[in-house]
C-alpha cells in the first residue's frame, strides 16, 4: 500500500482518505504517515482536523508518527502545526506531546544539518509544556517526552525535576534518565542518584530510590557505589532490600551486564557477601533471562515485581528486550503500579512516607517509545465506581500497523553493472492490558496480551540493456504472549501466581 502511495498525487490520497469507510480510514492513515512523500503529508495536513476528528483516529496517526523508523523533518513539522495553539482534548495533547518527544530523539541522531530548526521547535514545544504546566500530570507527560527524546542537553532538567520533585514527578524524571545510554551518565547525574538513593536532602518514595539505584548499578558503577547500595539494604523494609539485593545478584548472571566483572570482586569479599545481607526473606523479586540467543541476536524476557509489607503488589515490570553488538532494543516494556493500598488494607505506612493518593495505572514502552501512561482509577470514589461499573474489558494499550525497515539502496558492481535492493518491514501490533481489583475477595489480576506479526519484503535487481535478474524473498512470521499474575492477599503469606504463555509461532 505504501508503494502504491510514493507514486500518488495530493489530490488522490485526500480523496482516498475521505471516501473511505469508517473502519478502514485508521489503515490509511498509518499508510500515508509511513509513506513520508510531500503529497501524503500535505493530504493528512488537509484531512486531519485536530478539533473534530474522533481521538481515535488522531491517536492513531500521532502514535504512527512516534514509531515511524526514519521519519523527516517534515512529518516533525506537520505533528507540531497540528497541537500548535489549539484546545485539545488532554489524552490528544499528552499522545502529541510523546509522539514530539520520539520525532525529536530519532531526527537528532539522523544528524543532518537541515534538520537542526524542526527540532529546535520540537525541543521548545516540549519545554515550554513543562514550564507552562499546571497540574502534575502536565508535567510527568512532559518529562516522559523528554525521555523519548534522549537528548544530552535535557539532561539537568531532568535532574532538576528528578531531586526537588513531587513522587510523581520525581518518578517520572528519573525513569527518563534510565533511557539514556551509558555514555550520558556522568559523574553529576549518579552524584545526583546518590544523593536521592541515600535521601541526603529529602526522604523519597521506594519506587524512585530503586530508579536511582538502578542508574548507579546499570552504568559502569564504582565498586564504592555497590557497596553502599548493599550496605544500605540493612537499614531498609524488607521488600526493598530483597528487591534491591535480587538486582545486584541478577547481573552477575547476566553476561552483557557492564557490572559484571565489578560484582563478581565485591562477591569474594566475606564482609558483603553473608548471610546477614543476603537472606532477606521478601516475596518480591527480580528476574531476567534469555528467550532466544543466536550469533548476532539475544532476546531476553525480564520480570520485576516489587512488593509492600504487607504483600500487596506494588510495580510489576516485565520487559522484552533485544541485544545485538552491543546495543539494546526496548521492544516491550510494560508496567503497572498501585499505590496507596496499604491505607485501604489498614496497614501502617513507614516512618517519614507520606500517606500516597489510591492510584493503580500501567505505563508501556515499545521499541525505545514511551507511551501515554494509563490510570485505571484515581482516588476510592473512582476505584468504587470502576469495581460496580467494570465492563470486564481488556484495556487496548497500542494497536496498528508499523513500518519498521525501509531501506532503499543502488550498489555499483565491479563489472559496471547496478543492483538495486530494496527491503521493507512491517509490524502489525495489538497489545491490550488488564488490571482487576476485587475488593470482596481480595484479589489482584493483571494481564498483558501482545499479539504481533512481522512481514518483511526483500528485493534485489539486476537490470541491464541485455540481461535481467530479480531475487525476492518474503518472509512472515506471527507471535502472540500472554502473561498473567493473580494475587490473593487475603490470607498471609500471599498466594501468588505468574503465567507467561506463548503460542506456537507460525514462520513463512
């Protein structure tokens, strides 16, 4: 359909975006976005109209733009024409305002110097949503934007927000920093991660101390850092330190973990390495490990499950990723945390936390993209009406099509003779997730369905005035997982149950 779309003109996209039915009209719309000609665009600038569309619809083409594997300037362009000074829906606003952030982070590695003015604008859109920022949501939006974009001059905003925040936003800042590699870790941003990890100014909550400690153990870490995060876990809940000490363990068994050989040091010595560290009995833990490994490629599937006291689930991470020569793909990250259950459950909150907001929400991440974070219910009038009212529907987090390769090359021959190869990948996605409190029974469901299938097309020519030569290949290849966890915290110790299903995979 894209090739078909390279060769069209304004006027037939446009006509064929307003005359298709209802239900085809998302299709075309990711059609014409992955297609990137000045005609396409120039159509979808005519046929969105930010005020009257359905979100759906909008939501679409925003989330196409943020996925696109290369996209131009001019795609950043038209994004920002459209949220420029309109009264948007929020959800619209917060997709718009992700989807700049990712244009923005791929455009800049693209390094090229007609690029330099759209993302300006791109980054300035951005900060000036995170000055002009009201309420918190606003500003948690805008950090997980400028977490897309990954760019080294954001760094002390970030850092900024992640020290002097409010929990949200503190969370929100410091998982931003977890997206930049290694290389943008400096001394000033682990000195800042220290200082939050050890609370030197403010006490802060779990989940954004973890963040820091992660930081500090992810990124070529000091052996003097290690120690002190393993020191600390004696003085922590119980919960915190398993968590925290499963983390250090964990990358001793991981082979391409920068603090591998570090770890391995600190473990010989008998003063960090004992029992009195390391027989925390918590039920929370942390787990990564291979799905596929071949010569070029690893996949790995890891799961996070960090718990309260009194067993209530607090975040649960679990996270695909892949691994080649040295570079990470996020491909699938999906997270879902509840806070302020404790209250409700009549427990005592620890010393200096202050009480949180009943929240339970889900936030995911694919292939390096951070999407609108999700709330399933905000504050016990909500959570109530959510209980009586549920539909029992799955929550549809990312569904569409994606162009993931697109790749068009003319190579010389010795002989005097061209060949031109062009490959091109498509992604159909349908993820959807699920988070079931019942109150009555005490129990906690969550499930996250992905379905995935993979076309790719390949084609090499040969064409000369006296011979012709075509090689073409067509590869699809399906996918589908499911995982479950269901709690009953009714009784102690919490029964727990986590199911990770994978069907067969059809390859062609």
């Amino acid at each position: 359909f894209i090739q078909m779309l390279r060769s069209a003109k304004k006027r037939d996209v446009l006509q064929l975006l307003r005359r298709a039915p209802e239900e085809t009209r998302p299709f075309l719309v990711e059609a014409a976005v992955a297609t990137q000609s000045v005609a396409s665009l120039a159509a979808l600038s005519d046929f969105l109209d930010f005020s009257q569309e359905p979100k759906s619809l909008l939501e679409k083409f925003l989330y196409s733009a943020a996925f696109s594997p290369r996209p131009s300037g001019e795609l950043l362009h038209l994004v920002l024409d459209k949220l420029d000074g309109k009264q948007l829906a929020p959800e619209i606003w917060e997709t718009g305002i992700v989807a700049v952030g990712s244009l923005v982070g791929k455009l800049s590695q693209q390094k090229l110097c007609g690029l330099q003015q759209v993302v300006e604008r791109g980054v300035e859109a951005i900060l000036r949503g995170l000055r002009d920022a009201k309420e918190e949501p606003e500003v948690v939006i805008s950090l997980l934007a400028l977490g897309n974009a990954r760019l080294p001059e954001t760094i002390p905003t970030l850092l900024e927000h992640a020290e002097d925040g409010p929990t949200a936003v503190t969370t929100a800042a410091t998982s931003a920093l977890q997206r930049f590699p290694t290389p943008h870790i400096s001394s000033k941003v682990k000195r800042v991660m220290r200082r939050i990890f050890h609370q030197k100014r403010k006490s802060y909550d779990k989940t954004c101390r973890l963040a820091a400690a992660e930081i500090l153990l992810d990124h070529h870490p000091l052996p003097m850092d290690v120690i002190n995060i393993v020191l600390a876990t004696s003085q922590m809940e119980t919960e915190v330190a398993t968590f925290l000490l499963l983390k250090v363990q964990s990358s001793l068994h991981d082979h391409h973990h920068l603090a591998r050989k570090i770890m391995k040091d600190i473990m010989e010595d008998p003063r960090i390495n004992n029992y009195n560290f390391f027989s925390k009995a918590g039920i929370s833990s942390s787990f990564s490990g291979p799905l596929t490994v071949t010569q070029d490629l690893t996949s790995t599937f890891g799961l996070d499950l960090l718990f309260l006291e009194g067993g209530f689930l607090r975040k649960s991470v679990s996270d695909f990723s892949l691994l080649s020569h040295g570079q990470r793909l996020r491909a699938a990250q999906v997270t879902f945390e509840a806070q302020g259950m404790e209250s409700m459950m009549g427990e005592n909150l620890s010393e200096g936390e202050e009480e949180p907001e009943l929240m339970a929400g889900m936030s995911a991440t694919f292939f390096d993209v951070q999407l609108r974070p999700i709330v399933f219910f905000q504050g016990y009038t909500d959570l109530m009406a959510k209980v009586l009212l549920s539909s029992g529907e799955p929550t549809s987090v990312v569904r569409g099509n994606l162009l993931l390769m697109d790749h068009h090359q003319v190579i010389p021959l010795q002989s005097g003779l061209q060949v031109t190869v062009r490959l091109q990948g498509g992604l159909g996605l349908d993820i959807s997730a699920d988070m079931d409190v019942s109150i009555w029974e005490q129990e906690l469901k969550t499930s996250v369905n992905t379905r995935g299938s993979l076309a790719m097309d390949f084609q090499a020519e040969l064409d000369s005035p006296f011979l012709q030569a075509t090689l073409r290949s067509q590869t699809e290849v399906e996918t589908s997982i499911h995982f479950d966890t269901k709690l009953r915290f009714s009784s102690s110790p919490v029964l727990m149950c986590l199911q990770l299903r994978e069907e067969q995979v059809p390859y062609r």
